[in-house]
C-alpha cells in the first residue's frame, strides 16, 4: 500500500509542474531597434523680413530685411552700458538705429559725421563714415550716393558668422555690438 501511495503522490506531483514552454515554428529573429535619424532643426534666420508702409498708389511698401541685437557703449562718464540695436537693410540703402540704456528709448540722434568699423572672423575689415541720419528720428544711414552701402551689402554677402561692429561719433561716445551675418544672403535675395 506504501507503494501505491507513493506512486500516486509521485503522479500527482509530476502533474502539478509547469507544461513544457511551446515550441512555435515562425519565430522572427530579434530585430534591432531602429535608429531614428536625427532631425536637427536648422537655426533660426536671425534677419527678419517685412516691408514698409505702402506710399499713396502702392500696394505693397518696399520690402527690407532687420537684425536686431544688444551691446554696449561707453562715453566719458562711464563704460559697458546697454545699447539695442537695429540694423535695416533695402535694396537703396542701410540704417543702424541705436537706443541706449534700454529698448524703448527713442534712437539716438547725430549731428556730427560718425565712423563705422566692422571686422568679420576672418579678420576683414569694413570702415564707413555717415553724416546722414537714417529718419527725423534718428539712427545711421549707410548711404548708396557714398558707395558705403554696396561695401556694406557686400560685405555682408561674403561674411559668415559674428561680424564686430564698432561706432564712434565725434564726441567721446563709443557703441559695441555683433551682427550675425548668417541667413542675411538667405534674406537679403528674398526682396
């Protein structure tokens, strides 16, 4: 009878156990997880596009391009203020506006011819004098008359990168600021 008991609990335990794992003919290999191509968003375009308010008998104004940047300047008193700067681009001529202390302050206007120099990274030198201003308002005109315009427009062309602006008016007065010449052709050939 002990045997009959053991055979019968040895039945019952091999019964319990887990059924063998199934065996399936398809099984696909394991694949690699895809890689996903990067999609690296191209920096944004740093020069806006917009127009001019239509004159009497147009319908769409003159169109320019505008970078728009902060720096500082310095004059006899004191040093590394903050300055906003614009610079408009058409297909007549430029203009550098300059506010200083902050954004909201009108343009800065001149009454005394101001000297421009910009140096480009690869050590490319611009150097402009203005003695026009840009509006009634103010700012800089960089006139096509003088041939700095087309210097300037071309200058810009052929930079890449962070172009070093510096202006001195003939007073003591010193701006300091950057302009990202990149997406300027991009912009600049869409007027």
């Amino acid at each position: 009878m002990l045997n009959r008991c053991l055979f019968i609990l040895l039945v019952a335990f091999a019964g319990c156990s887990n059924p063998p794992a199934p065996v399936e003919t398809n099984v696909k290999p394991a694949s690699r997880a895809k890689s996903r191509v990067s999609s690296v968003k191209p920096a944004a375009n740093p020069w806006t596009t917009g127009s001019y308010a239509p004159k009497e008998g147009e319908k769409e104004g003159r169109k320019y391009v505008r970078f728009v940047t902060e720096g500082i300047f310095s004059d006899s008193t004191t040093t590394n203020n903050f300055l906003y700067a614009e610079v408009i681009v058409n297909t007549a001529n430029a203009g550098i506006l300059l506010r200083e202390l902050k954004k909201s302050n009108p343009t800065e206007k001149f009454s005394d011819p101001v000297s421009i120099k910009m140096t480009n990274p690869s050590g490319e030198e611009l150097q402009m004098t203005s003695s026009r201003s840009w509006n009634g308002s103010g700012g800089i005109m960089i006139e096509r008359n003088t041939n700095d315009y087309s210097r300037f427009r071309i200058f810009l062309l052929q930079s890449k990168g962070t172009i070093i602006v510096e202006i001195k008016d003939s007073g003591a007065k010193i701006y300091n600021f950057s302009i990202n010449s990149d997406g300027f052709s991009d912009s600049f050939t869409s007027l």
